[in-house]
C-alpha cells in the first residue's frame, strides 16, 4: 500500500506536534530548576538565559535528600526482585502445571485487577496497623507484591514456550526447581526485563501508599519528600531541581531496560 506525499507530510507534522507535546513539560521543568528564584515568579520566561545550578546545590545539599533517595532504592529494587520471582514462580504454574482448579484460581486472582487500588487501601493499612508494619520498610513493600499484572504478563509468555523442551527435560532427570532456575528464567529474559522496568517505574513514583505508611520524615520516600518542600514554602526552582534529580534514576532504568522493552512486549501479546 503506498501512501500520498501529503499524507506523509501530515503525519510528520502530527508526530512533530506530539513529541513537542510530550517533551514540553520536561523542558519546563529542566529550564526553570535552572532560574534564580526571583526570576520564575508570574510571568515566566522560558528561554534560556540568566541560568544557575543554586537550585541544584540547595536540594542536594539539603537534609533529607540521599536518605530518600536511598528509601526509594530500597523500596523499587526489593520490590522489582520480589515482584519478578513471584509473579515467574506463579506464571510458570498457571501456564504449564496441570492441577485441579487452576483456571478457576487464575481468573479469581486476575479478578484483583478489576478492584480499584485505592478500594483496598484503607483495608491493607488496618490489617498493616494491627500486625506493627506502619513505619517499617516490611509494611512498606509487602503489600505490593501481589502484582496480578506481573502475574498476567509472565503467564502469557510461558504458555508460548514449547512443553516438549519441559518434558524432554523432566525424561532426563531435571527436578522442578531446577527446571524453573534454569531453562524457565534464562527463556524468560526479555519480558522479566520488561516487567522489572515496569516495576521500577511504578514503585519509583508510588507516592500515595508510601505517604501513608512512611510517617517518620527519616523514612519518607523521594516522591513524598519532594512533595514535602512545597508545604515547607521552598522555593519552586529547588522543588524543579528536586524532580529533575528524581528523574535521572528513571531515565537510566529505560537506558538499561529498552533492549528487551519491545521485544519483550511483543512476544507476551500484548501489543495492541
């Protein structure tokens, strides 16, 4: 099917106007952490000119910073690790054990998708209060390892792997675990690529779960932090300069993610 040179400019124009869209906010946000203080009150400019990294100095020297940004590490690479094995251990047995009630335990458990997550916060923090896990980093990431989604995805792959690789392994004497650790982790490198970056985004910019739990300033998470410097009448370049630090972790998650980020899409099906 060939397509008119003017169909062809129009599209260029419109994925031209989309990305200068998309990346606007980000330009914004970059330019105006980089201001004087006084110079992005009403109106504000942003062409560059006039700029300084005091913002930049003032957040990263300021208290709390790298003890966020820690809390945050922990609480996304725990998470990303935690998420991968359970959801690769639990896709595996939906995909390829054969035990009674199996689909029936499957849709129940995707049925969580279903549930909005903000229905069962107040839930998980009562159960999360009675059992002493407000302010720990245990109450924190265990309620966000039961990821329906991951689970979905991970089932979805392996049920595109050939069963006669398992049995001819299972005929040589290959236990479970070992089947598991080292022919269904290694064929499932791509989409456990695409899920942790998945992951790592989500639990990188969770803000409002850990806002809950978290209480103690020294434990706050990054998102909550920055959050916090608003209400302490920072000014707006520091809490810019703030998010700009924040995102420099993201950026480099999709740097080292994106070999594996299509194909693994892709081959899980569900691309479109």
């Amino acid at each position: 099917m060939t397509t008119s040179p003017a169909w062809r400019v129009l599209r260029g124009l419109l994925l031209c106007g989309a990305a200068v869209v998309t990346i606007f906010p980000f330009y914004a946000m970059v330019i105006l952490s980089l201001k004087p203080a006084e110079a992005i009150r009403f109106p504000r400019s942003l062409l560059p000119g006039g700029l300084t990294t005091e913002a930049y100095h003032a957040v990263i020297g300021g208290q709390g910073l790298w003890g966020w940004v820690l809390n945050t590490l922990l609480y996304s690479v725990i998470s990303v690790v935690a998420v991968l094995l359970l959801a690769s251990m639990a896709g595996y047995a939906f995909a390829k054990k054969r035990f009674r009630g199996r689909e029936a335990m499957f849709w129940s458990f995707l049925s969580m998708v279903m549930v909005p997550y903000h229905v069962t916060m107040i839930p998980t923090f009562i159960l999360l209060s009675k059992a002493g896990g407000v302010d720990t980093y245990w109450g924190l990431i265990l309620p966000t390892l039961a990821n329906a989604q991951a689970v979905f995805l991970m089932r979805q792959f392996i049920l595109n792997l050939p069963d006669e690789l398992f049995e001819a392994a299972r005929l040589d004497g290959c236990g479970e675990w070992r089947l598991f650790l080292t022919m269904v982790l290694p064929l499932c490198k791509p989409v456990l690529a695409t899920l942790g970056t998945f992951v790592f985004l989500w639990h990188w910019n969770d803000f409002l779960w850990p806002l809950i739990v978290m209480q103690g300033r020294e434990h706050w998470t990054l998102t909550v932090g920055i959050a916090s410097l608003q209400q302490e009448q920072v000014p707006l370049n520091v809490v810019l300069a703030g998010s700009v630090v924040a995102l420099v972790p993201i950026f480099c998650a999709y740097l080292v993610g994106q070999r594996y980020f299509t194909e693994g899409v892709t081959m899980s099906g569900i691309k479109g």
